[in-house]
C-alpha cells in the first residue's frame, strides 16, 4: 500500500499575495483625499494682516459666538454673508466644545461656505 504525500502548494499563494501588494500600492497614491484643510505655515516673511481673522466658538450649550458676540443659530449666516462683503479675504476659525456631535460644527462649516467663505480652519476643542 502506498501512501500519498499531500503537501499545500504555497507559491500560488505568494504569487497572489505579492500581486495585491503591488496592486494596493499603485492604486493609494492615487485616491483622493476627503478633505482641504488649511495647514500651518512656517514661513514668516509674509505679512499677516490684522483684523482679518474671525473666530467662531460653539459652546457646549450649542450657544454661537462670533468673535466675542452672541449670535443666534438663524443669525450667523446674515453675519457671516455681511463679514465677507466688509473683508472678502477673511478667514473663519471654527472652535467646538469637544462633547459635541461633529454635525453642530459642520453645519458652521457649511454656513460659512454658503456666505462665500473659502478660508475655513478648525481649531482645537475647547
């Protein structure tokens, strides 16, 4: 009686396996990215222009401010489209308060866009 000699042959294996490598890394450099964000400069030769910044804070409480002002939530678009007409080159910060749900600050971010703001920037959580 003979007995077979059953042996998993493993080099089609890797040949797939390096195969999928070499797939995933040609296709991820080149799907984009969800999201522009604005980065930190480390170049201190341009002139940083006073005033041109504002800031917008939501409170835990959902509670609006813009700069230092309590404005309400039907409020901020008039604001912001107002903002742009006096500075069109401003840029808005966005800071939430870290407990609360991602849609309260995206619809800032949204409100901003819609008045014509394209400088957006997400500070930290309060």
């Amino acid at each position: 009686m003979s007995m077979t000699k059953s042996d998993i042959n493993m080099t089609p294996m890797i040949d797939i396996l390096l195969v999928l490598l070499v797939i995933f890394m040609i296709v991820t450099p080149l799907t984009s990215r969800g999201l522009n964000a604005l980065l930190p400069q480390l170049d201190n030769t341009t002139a940083r222009a006073v005033g041109n910044e504002v800031v917008v804070t939501i409170g835990h409480d959902r509670e609006i401010f813009l700069n230092r002002d309590l404005v309400s939530r039907a409020d901020l678009p008039l604001r912001l489209a107002a903002l742009v007409r006096l500075r069109p080159d401003a840029v808005v910060f966005i800071r939430g308060d870290k407990d609360l749900p991602f849609y309260a600050v995206a619809e800032v971010i949204d409100d901003a866009k819609g008045a014509g703001l394209s400088r957006i920037a997400i500070l930290g959580a309060l």
